[in-house]
C-alpha cells in the first residue's frame, strides 16, 4: 500500500540556513532509492522558518529501506539542533 506523508519543521530563527541545507542534502539521494515515488522538499516563501517534506513510497518496506538508508541515518543524528518543532501527516494522493 503506497505511503504518502507531508513533514513539517519549523528552523529556529539562527537554524534556518543549517536546515535547509540539510534538508537539501535528503533529495537526490532519496529520489534514487527503490520504492521512492516523489520526493520534495519545500521552504514557505512567506515564511523562511517553515520547511515542508512531501514524500511517497510504494509501500511500507520502501519506507522502512529509506529510514535505514545512511542520509536519513545522517540527517537524524543532526537536525534537532535547528528545528524548534517537528510534525508529520498522513497524506492521501487524489
């Protein structure tokens, strides 16, 4: 069953730059892994503090592959630093 979620952090006021570089480096590496149907990462114009992560995978064991993967291993062990909050939903594609 596909898996479909929006992330959102919110970078502390001095984190903003660290975030979302980090968050940048999630891409690419994400988009080439197996089971990996759409990966965005988004920074809110209006409000620069505000990053939102819209991802899809095929199903749960893809998923699960990418929380194994060493970028996500490396963005886990540096992002609470420069988040102040962290929030995920469930998305449904229509």
């Amino acid at each position: 069953m596909k898996i479909t979620k929006q992330v959102t952090f919110i970078a502390k006021v001095d984190g903003i730059g660290m975030m979302k570089e980090l968050l940048t480096t999630m891409v690419e590496a994400s988009k080439a892994e197996d089971g990996c149907l759409f990966y965005h990462i988004c920074q809110l114009k209006a409000e620069p503090k505000k990053f939102v992560v819209l991802e899809s995978w095929r199903d749960e064991a893809a998923l699960d592959a990418h929380k194994l993967s060493a970028h996500y291993a490396y963005y886990k062990s540096n992002f609470e630093p420069y988040c102040a909050e962290k929030f995920s939903d469930d998305l449904e594609v229509l």
